[in-house]
C-alpha cells in the first residue's frame, strides 16, 4: 500500500494498545482504483455482490472486481457522476451526473434510456427487478422526483411522484417502497397504491442539507434506518388495521429506534440486529488552536428505544481526510458477505468482519497464546491462515522467554503430541537453556517413545545434580527407554566417589532389577533393609537365592520373613530353615512358634526343641503350647519346667500325667492359691482330691473360708463343717454359712421350678395328644384291612359291613379281628401290640 506523511496504512483503532480486540479489519482497495485515483476522484460507488460500479469527478464509470481491478469503463458526462444505481440482478446500471444528464442502459444488452435535464441529477434509482419486462421503471431526482415507466411502442412515460421542498438529494428503492429526502425531510411512496405513506421531518434544520446530506438505508423491506446530521431513526412499514383505514393509505411507518450520535453521519448500514456508522469528524487541532478535519470514525452500534451502545470504534486514515467534508464521504455495503465500502475521493477502504484468523491474529498479536490456542483448536475447521501446531510451538517459546519452564513443559505433551521429531528438538531447546528437568517429568514414555539417547540424556542430568530426582525417573520411567547398561555404569562411578549413598544404591538394585540381574538387587536390597525386598523376592521368584540370606530375612523384618518362608515352605523347607536359624535360637524360635500356629502337626519333630525356646524366649505361650501339642514329650517338658520353677506348667504337666495329688500339692504349697484349688478340683472331679483339698485346709482358717464359699455346689458342705475342729477362729464364717445356705436354697427353687416346668409340658403334651385322638380319621377305598389285605370298603355299598379304625391309623373288618380273652372290652391294635409300640384302643367302629 502506497504511504505518505500522516497518511500511513489504513489503522484499525487510535488505541492501539487496547485490549479489547476490534470487530472489523480494514483494507485499501487498490489495483485499478489506485490507478484511478491518482488522476481523477472519487464521487459515488454502488456495491453489487458481483462487482463494485466508481463514478468519478471527471465523468467515468469504472465496473471493478473485488479485487479493485477495472473490469469496463464508461465516458458518460464531462463532469461529475452523481449517482449510480444498478437492479438487484448487476444486469442494468442507471447514472446520472451533475450536467443533467440521466442513462439507464443493459450491461449485457443494446437496451438504453437517455435524457438530459436543464438542471442537475443528483439521484437516480432503477427498480430493482428492472430485469423483468413489467418492472422497467427508475427514479430521477433533481428538483422534482421523476418516475419514468415503459409503456406501449418501448416508449418511457415520465411522472411527477414530488416536488416543490427543494432538491432531491438521495433516494433509495427496496421492494415496492421507495424512500427520498428532499430539504424538508423523509418521505415514503408505496408503488402498489401509488400513496406517500408517511413523512419523517429532519431533526436539524440549521445544517446546510448539500454540506450534510441524508443517508438512507434499507435494512430490509420494511425497515429503513435514517441518518440525518447527527440524529438516527430506524422506522418499520407497518400495516394499517382495516377498522382505522378510512380515508388513510394501508401502510402506516412507526419510529422504533432514535438515537443522537456525538459526529456528523456520513453513511449507515445494518449489521445483524446492529448498526455501521460512518462519522464526520472534527476536532480542534493542538498546535493551531483552529477547527479542522479529522480521521472519520466507523463506529458499530448497538440501538437502544432512547439511546444506543457503542460495541466498537475506529478512526480511519484515509488519504485526504484532512481536505474532506461531510459530504465527500459513503459507506456502501454488499448485504451477502458483509462487506463495507467506505469511499472518499482519494480513497476507498474495505471494512469486513473479523473471522476466526484474524481473531487469532489479534489473541497473537497480544500474547495471549493460551486463547489463541484454544480458538485454533475449536475452529480448526474453519481456520485457513494459522495452523495449531504453529500456534503451539509459539506459545512455548513465548513461555521459555517469560522464564515459566515448567508450564512450557507442560504445554509441550498437548501440542507436539506424537510428533517425536518435534518432541527432539524441544528437549535440545531445553537442554540450551539447562532446563532439562523442567520437560523431564512430561517426556512422552509410551506411544512415542523417544531415541534412547533423550532420556539418557536427561538421567545424566539428574545424576550429575539430584541423586532423588534421578532416582525417581528410574522408578516411573519404563527400563526399555534408555541403555540400562550405560546407565548402570554411571550409577557405579558415583557411588566410587560416595558409596554409602543409600539414594544410589536404591536405584542401582532397580537398575538391576530392570536388567533381570536380580540376585544383585537382593544383596542390595537387603544391605539397605529396603521394604521392597519381599515384594522382589515374591515378584521374581527368588527363593532359590534367599536359602543363605534367611538369617538377613529375619533380621530385617522377622513377621514378613516368617510369612514369606511359610507360604512358600515347598521352595525352602522348614528343615532347610530350621538348620538355618539354629545359630539364631530366638528368630528359630519366632519361626516354629508361627508354623505351630498355623499347623499343630507339621514341626512335631521340633516339639521337644520348642519347649525350651518356649521356655527361653516366650513364657507366656509354653503352657498354651503344652496344652495344644500331642507330640511333646511329658517327661521332658516336666523336667523343664521344674528346673525353672514353672508351677503353673508343672501343675498342668503332673496333672496331664495322672498325679493329680501332687499338682493338686502343689498348688496349695507353691502358689497357696484355694481359688485355684478349687477350680482344679472341680476340673478333675475326683471325690479323693476334695478329701485331698479339705485335709489340707482344715488346719488353715483362710481355706476353710475359700471352701465353704465355693465347694457348696460340688461337694456336701457338712463334710467340711463336721472336721472343723472346735473353737477354730474362720473368717466372715458368718457370711460363709449365709452363702452355702443360700446356695443350696438356690438349689431347691431351682429343682422345684424344674418341676413345674415338667409336671405343664407333660399337661400340655396330653391335651395335645387327646385333641389329636378325638379328630376323625379318613377311610376310602384305598384303605386295606390289616388282617385279610382287602378293601376295608365293600365294593357295593348297599351291604352292611363294620370297620374297627385303632389310634394308630390301622384299620380291620369287624370280623377279620379276634375275639378279646379278657373281661376289659378294650381291644388293642393286633400289629402295633406285635411290635411293642403299645396298646392302641379303637377310636372308631364304623357299621352299616
């Protein structure tokens, strides 16, 4: 683009800096229409979707693409072109220019109209279905408003529609409306009725109408939007009820929107349910303190009942501006692709709607790469201009110039995704700027997997500065990432110079492991009393290696060890461990007491054994140990037990041996415990031992107490009583007698409620039985007589027959039984008799 002093490239906003991103991107239309305007200027331009018509000052009509190049040229008047209109379909083209002269021609045909006037043109306007044979109708408008129609012989027919407010000065035709503005105001013509249906009065009457002309615009049939000085109003065609019509036209127009705008309006357009606004503008100039003219505005407003809201504004350079007035300046529009023409003598400028790339462009522009990104990443469909790996690949390095590593790392496993050659190059960039542990952690590990030599690389790093961090790669990273070999080698010269390290060592046992050199990893493992040592034994299956390292097992953590050795008893025997352990007896002992917990036969050949480390080592579990064992030798434990004093043991074993005498001895002796006496008297239920019990303690008062409180239930109370030497001084003897007398009431109320219970169950049970006896018994041909095995029923039923039913469910002929040799009458079930289930007596006697 052509630049000049203070006339640089068409700005899209005064500020700038700003931030909030503008709504519409500017460009100059150049090619041609700078060609153009280098010798002539610009007067009017009229937008078709097809192509752009320029008129100019020294009476040329240029048909131009949107490119700006001339397509066709038209000599029409020496002077200046007021006003070109073309018909909806870009077919045929109407001008009129300031020496009165008026053309409607076919671009594409021989058709055309000429007409010179002794005044000038300011307007004209061609119906815009002037394509069709019935529609070839256009407006003029100087001091009249002429409507011109072909009638018969091809002849046109003028007609005034106006006159006498002044000059025409702008006219726009939509549909069957037409829309003028003379001096005065806006009027409105329907072409059905031929009625002017309305007249819209101008605000400002002081401004000169040929300095600040009116602009009108049709936002669609029945819409017009009006901008006069600074004053807009969007008016609506309505229809008129037939109940107000009478001698008014059909159509009424209603004001739905009006505004006041802060600068002179130059040219208007819709845009959706919005309004393009192209402002005169000026200003007082700083250094001269005088009035002059500044950029114009093209501002986007949103209308409001009473006001309006500015949504964006930019002022624009366009050549000249400096030398221009109200006048000079239009805004046409292309209705399909939303395009803005804003045209002034030395220049036209194209306005369109900012897509999604240049929204991008602006996030960009503004370092906001996260919202450029996200923006690319929605519209990837429809963007054409940037690329979202582009986008990225900015963006990370926008983040490594801000010094954010981390987030730039980050950012690289969603934007390089599985594009190893990209993920490489980031990893050197990183490497730069010695910051490979920042992209550490988001090195892609599966699906890409990387050359080895990145994440050797990286561990070098790590081990040269962060033994942890280096450590921790090693666990999360797959060992089939990187040469485990050169690894490993690194990881042994470091621990040259520290081998102590106990981080190192960790990870070399992993290495190790990786590299399936698992009998190293255990000794490692097991150096360190790692807690991952069961699990590796476990995972690898290294029983085998373990068989000489039991005793470092137990050591390290002798309840896992235990368990380990026990689960798997068919790879290391409990021989193999037992030999093992004998040098250890206190860990041999937490291993047989485990496996005779689990199984009271498997270690009986290491009974006799346990009972000394049981003895040893854990006294609490020896007598549930004798108590549970079937293998352990009496003798022995007794030896024992009475070598180390162990009476409670000692008591258990003579009485397990049958010397209940002496246990019982011992008790009494040794512990002097009557309580326990007692409980093992009653526990062996031997008369011999309470006479025992009883010998022993009558010479001594505090037994005799014991006894009397406890032997009550097992033993008469009076065999103690009677050997109570007399005079013997028993404590609480008074509350001891209470308490056997309450005994042994306890026992009569308890043997009387017993009865009861008995004497109403047995009540309850004859009812029962007499209530099941009186119910009757179903007799039917299926039954037999037990004696002659025939039907109990005679097949005729008019015979007399009698039938004896006993409790019993057995059933006779009268006659089938014997006759009774006792004077009782009662006569017994032969066959229940015969079995000894006792006597049944006939409960029915069934006789017809």
């Amino acid at each position: 683009q052509e630049t000049r002093p203070n006339e640089e490239s068409t700005d899209e906003s005064e500020e700038d800096e700003s931030e909030e991103e503008p709504k519409l991107k500017y460009e100059r239309l150049s090619n041609g229409v700078t060609e153009i305007l280098q010798k002539d200027a610009a007067s009017c331009m009229t937008v078709h979707e097809k192509f752009l018509a320029l008129g100019t000052h020294y009476g040329k009509v240029y048909l131009l693409d949107v490119q700006g190049n001339i397509t066709q040229k038209f000599d029409v008047s020496p002077v200046k072109i007021n006003q070109i209109s073309l018909d909806e379909s870009g077919e045929h083209m109407g001008v009129c220019s300031e020496d009165g002269k008026v053309q409607v021609f076919g671009l594409y045909s021989a058709e055309e109209f000429h007409e010179t006037f002794d005044c000038p043109i300011k307007i004209v306007a061609v119906h815009p279905h002037f394509v069709r044979s019935h529609f070839k109708q256009f407006v003029t408008g100087g001091k009249k408003l002429l409507l011109y129609e072909r009638g018969w012989m091809n002849r046109w027919k003028p007609s005034v529609l106006h006159e006498g407010e002044g000059n025409i000065r702008n006219v726009k035709w939509r549909g069957h409306l037409i829309a003028w503005a003379n001096n005065m105001g806006v009027k409105i013509l329907d072409m059905i009725s031929k009625q002017r249906i309305t007249n819209v009065p101008r605000d400002d009457i002081s401004l000169r109408p040929d300095m600040y002309p009116c602009s009108l615009c049709w936002k669609d049939n029945l819409t017009l939007i009006i901008g006069w000085g600074n004053s807009v109003k969007i008016c609506s065609v309505k229809e008129r009820h037939a109940s107000e019509m009478r001698d008014l036209p059909n159509r009424y127009v209603e004001i739905v929107f009006q505004f006041d705008t802060e600068f002179y309006i130059s040219g208007l357009a819709p845009i959706c349910d919005q309004l393009v606004i192209l402002s005169y503008v000026k200003e007082i100039s700083e250094k001269t303190e005088v009035e002059c003219c500044a950029r114009p505005r093209l501002d986007i407003v949103q209308p409001l009942p009473e006001s309006c809201e500015e949504i964006s504004s930019d002022a624009l350079t366009v050549r000249g501006f400096q030398e221009n007035e109200c006048r000079d300046y239009h805004l046409e529009y292309s209705e399909g692709e939303s395009l803005f023409y804003i045209i002034s003598p030395r220049d036209v400028v194209v306005a369109k709607e900012r897509d999604q790339d240049d929204h991008i462009d602006w996030l960009l522009e503004k370092k906001k790469y996260e919202e450029a990104l996200m923006a690319a990443e929605i519209s990837q469909k429809t963007i054409k201009k940037h690329k979202i790996l582009d986008i990225g690949l900015a963006y990370i390095n926008h983040l490594v110039e801000k010094g954010e590593y981390d987030l730039a790392a980050r950012k690289c496993q969603k934007i390089l995704g599985k594009n190893t050659e990209l993920w490489e190059f980031e990893v050197y960039k990183f490497k730069e700027i010695g910051q490979l542990k920042s992209i550490s952690r988001y090195l892609p590990r599966r699906d890409p997997v990387l050359k080895p030599l990145i994440y050797e690389m990286v561990l070098h790093e790590f081990l040269e500065s962060d033994y942890e961090g280096f450590a921790t790669l090693i666990k999360e990273w797959p060992g089939d990432l990187y040469n485990n070999t050169i690894i490993v080698q690194a990881v042994v010269d470091h621990l040259k110079k520290d081998p102590q390290n106990r981080t190192l060592l960790r990870t070399l046992a992993e290495l190790y492991t990786y590299d399936q050199r698992y009998g190293r990893a255990l000794e490692i493992y097991l150096t360190l009393r790692h807690k991952d040592v069961f699990q590796l034994i476990h995972k690898h299956n290294l029983f085998s290696s373990i068989r000489d390292k039991i005793v470092l097992l137990m050591d390290f953590d002798s309840e896992k060890a235990v368990d380990m050795l026990l689960d798997n008893e068919d790879k290391i025997s409990i021989d193999r461990v037992v030999e093992e352990l004998e040098n250890r007896p206190e860990l041999q002992h937490v291993y047989l007491h485990k496996l005779f917990k689990r199984d009271h036969h498997k270690g009986q050949r290491y009974h006799e054994k346990q009972i000394s480390l049981y003895a040893e080592y854990d006294r609490p579990n020896l007598l549930p140990f004798l108590r549970d064992s079937t293998h352990c030798p009496l003798e022995k434990a007794l030896e024992i037990c009475q070598q180390r004093n162990f009476v409670e043991e000692t008591v258990y074993l003579l009485s397990r041996m049958g010397n209940s005498r002496s246990a019982l001895k011992m008790i009494m002796e040794e512990l002097q415990d009557v309580d326990k006496a007692i409980e093992f008297a009653k526990e062996q239920d031997d008369g011999e031992l309470w006479e025992d019990l009883i010998l022993y303690s009558i010479d001594k008062p505090p037994f005799i107490t014991g006894l009397l409180n406890n032997i009550g239930t097992h033993v008469d109370p009076i065999l103690l009583i009677h050997r109570i030497k007399e005079g013997m001084e028993i404590p609480n003897l008074r509350d001891s007698l209470v308490k056997i007398l309450q005994d042994y009431n306890l026992q009569i109320l308890l043997r009387e409620g017993c009865k009861k219970i008995l004497v109403a169950d047995s009540l309850s049970l004859l009812k029962k039985m007499h209530r099941t006896q009186m119910k009757g018994v179903l007799v039917d041909e299926e039954n037999i007589c037990e004696s002659c095995l025939s039907p109990v029923l005679p097949s005729d039923a008019s015979k007399s027959f009698s039938v004896v039913v006993f409790h019993c469910r057995h059933m006779f002929h009268r006659e089938c039984l014997p006759v009774s040799n006792t004077v009782s009458s009662v006569q017994f079930c032969n066959i229940c008799s015969a079995k000894h289930r006792g006597p049944g007596s006939a409960v029915l006697e069934m006789k017809k």
